[in-house]
C-alpha cells in the first residue's frame, strides 16, 4: 500500500514541478500529504 501511495506522491510531485498552476497544485498537495499523515498516525 505505502509503495502505490509513494508512486502516486511521485507523479503528484512530477505534476507540480511542470503544471502552471502550482500554487493550487501545491495547496492541494499538502492537504493529501496531511490527510496521508493522519490516515498513519490513526
């Protein structure tokens, strides 16, 4: 499971290094990132 997640993180970031709207991408990152977290710690 952690290993389709840290694929997905990867596209995710390749994304956010190309796409023009990074400040959105970036918001929308942090909140999987975050969700990811809790989802761990739980």
């Amino acid at each position: 499971m952690a290993d389709i997640l840290g694929k997905k993180n990867l596209v995710l970031l390749i994304i956010l290094t190309k796409d023009p709207y990074q400040k959105k991408w970036k918001k929308m990152y942090a909140k999987i990132i975050d969700h990811q977290r809790e989802t761990v710690m739980a």
